[in-house]
C-alpha cells in the first residue's frame, strides 16, 4: 500500500465530548477515513469508557465508517446493541473471546467487518488459524485501557509478520490497523512495519485545528516515502 493510502482513524477517546459531533465532523472534513472508538468495561481494562449510545451519536454526525474496538470480556453480549447504534467494523480482543470463531461469526451475521484485537504481549502466531475468517487485524502497540500512553517499538516487527502471515494464506488486501501512540514521530515507522489503519488519538484531537493535524500526519507519511 502507499502511504498516500493510508488510513487515518482518529480515536474520539481522545475528543472533547462536549463538542463531539462537530469534532467528528471536522476530522471527516479534514480527511479521516474512519472514526475509531473505544469501548472499555472496567474488567478487561481499568477503566470504563463510552456505550452504543455514544455510537449512536456518532453515527449521526457522519458517513464514514465506524471502528468500535471492544476491550471487554465476553463481547458477544454486546455485539447486537453496537451492530444497532450504527458499527460498520467491531474488533474485539482475541485475549478475551471464549470462542474466537463463534463471535468473528456474530459479527459477520450482524452485517459488521470483524477485526481482531492482540495486545503488546500475544504473539502474531495466535492469530494464523483464524486469519481466513476474519476481515481485520489490530496491533495494540501500547497496553489497552489508557490514552496517551507512548508507543512500544518492540511491537512493531509483529506488524511485519502479521503482513507476512496474511500474504501465506492469500489475504494480502486484509487491513492491518495499529492502535497506540501513534504520533507525527512514530506514524512513518508504523507504516513502514506494514499497517494499513493508523488509530490516532491525542495527536489528532489536541489544542490545534483537527485537519491541520490530519494534514500534519499525512506530511509525515509523505516525508518517510521519499
């Protein structure tokens, strides 16, 4: 893929809530391919984060798709209410799926792209079997739960053997997104590893104008292609 193909997600964890649909819309406006948001349960990770109300809201405000990554223990509970309020891609964790193909098939039947989530310490190789039934892949580069955090740069040679494992079973065109610290300093690495999807939160919704990072990020991208 060029860099110049590269998605941007901005996370809206990362958005000032008061003002979340005009925030959505001026990350649309300013060039985002998806909206990234975060469901936290308070069990999986620390702390508890937004519902499908908040999709719902989302939904709304734009046209875009929707990336709902779900860190929460036994997910399937919950994939109807996030498929309702307006999902067009659910990601849940491979760490806390009982059954890994039962819920990749909710997903499917619910008319959503099902991604699979692998935190810092899982290995690429978890994730060879299931490559041929899943649409996505997500690589968390920092632990899940926190905005904010820096980026591991000991995961990303796992992006480059994710790439590698979905070129072995034909799935080349498979996205490989990448969540955590992701910056104008560590997109261009990011990219370079392999990913297709960059989820970015704090860099994008900050005190300066939403589409001037955007661009920013992209001439990152552009600066590391040259």
């Amino acid at each position: 893929m060029e860099y110049e193909d590269i998605i941007i997600a901005p996370s809206i964890l990362s958005a000032d809530f008061a003002r979340l649909g005009e925030q959505v819309q001026e990350a649309e406006a300013g060039g985002a391919g998806w909206i990234h948001i975060d469901v936290m349960d308070g069990r999986f990770v620390p702390n508890i984060t937004m519902g499908p109300l908040v999709v719902e809201a989302v939904r709304r405000s734009t046209d875009i798709p929707l990336d709902v990554h779900l860190m929460m223990i036994e997910p399937e509970h919950m994939l109807p209410a996030f498929a309702d309020a307006g999902a067009d891609h659910i990601t849940v964790h491979y760490e806390a799926c009982q059954d890994v193909y039962r819920t990749v098939n909710m997903i499917k039947r619910l008319g959503c792209k099902a991604g699979i989530a692998i935190n810092p310490h899982t290995r690429a190789a978890a994730l060879y079997e299931i490559i041929p039934i899943i649409d996505e892949i997500m690589v968390m580069t920092v632990s899940p739960g926190f905005g904010g955090q820096s980026l591991i740069e000991e995961t990303l040679p796992k992006i480059a053997r994710l790439r590698a494992m979905v070129a072995d079973k034909k799935r080349e065109h498979m996205p490989i997104i990448t969540d955590g610290g992701i910056n104008f300093n560590t997109a261009p690495s990011v990219a370079q590893a392999g990913s297709d999807v960059l989820v970015v939160g704090s860099a994008v919704f900050n005190d300066n104008p939403i589409a001037d990072n955007i661009a920013a990020l992209r001439d990152a991208l552009r600066s590391e292609e040259m």
